[in-house]
C-alpha cells in the first residue's frame, strides 16, 4: 500500500513567488501583493527567462492577478472556500 501526504493550502499561506534561474540558481523571491511586473532576465547573470518574450512574464502576472482576486471574493463573504492541494512531495511505501 502506499501512502501519499497531501499539502493543502490556504490562499493566504502564498505570500511570494520565488524565481530561480536555471543557469545560475540565483533565486529572487516576488511577494505576492507587489507581483504587478517580473523581471525579464537573472539580476545575477543575465540569462533571458523567457522564450518568447513577454508571453510568459504575463502568465506569471495572470496567475499572480487571478489569486489576488480569488482572495478578495473570499474576503467578501464568499459562499466557497478555495484552497490548493499538492501531492507528491513526501510518499511511503507501508508494505
Ligand atoms: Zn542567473
């Protein structure tokens, strides 16, 4: 049998983004209420981060948006709550 551990998370528990370049592992972290633009290229080495361009620095904008505003709803009376699961992090095998 295996067992697997989920996280499950609070929308408030996110406070930042962390970004780490995979050339030179410098990592910068975003919190996430001042996530309105990211950084383009590594502040240590230089390294472009994305591909194309500015597509990919929006979808990291359009992810920090979305939970900014499924945050406010929350703090609105919602009638749901929101949380984000992760698996996989720890597992054991109890055979
Ligand atoms: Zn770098």
């Amino acid at each position: 049998m295996v067992v697997e551990i989920k996280h499950i998370l609070n929308l408030d528990d996110i406070e930042a983004f962390e970004i780490t370049c995979a050339e030179c592992k410098t990592t910068i972290s975003i919190p996430l209420a001042k996530c309105t633009r990211t950084t383009p290229q590594c502040p240590r080495c230089g390294q472009h981060w994305y591909r194309g361009g500015a597509a990919d620095n929006d979808a990291i904008l359009t992810f920090a948006r979305a939970i900014a505003d499924i945050k406010a709803e929350l703090n609105h009376e919602a009638k749901f709550s929101f949380r984000v699961a992760f698996s996989g992090c720890d597992s054991q095998d109890s055979r």
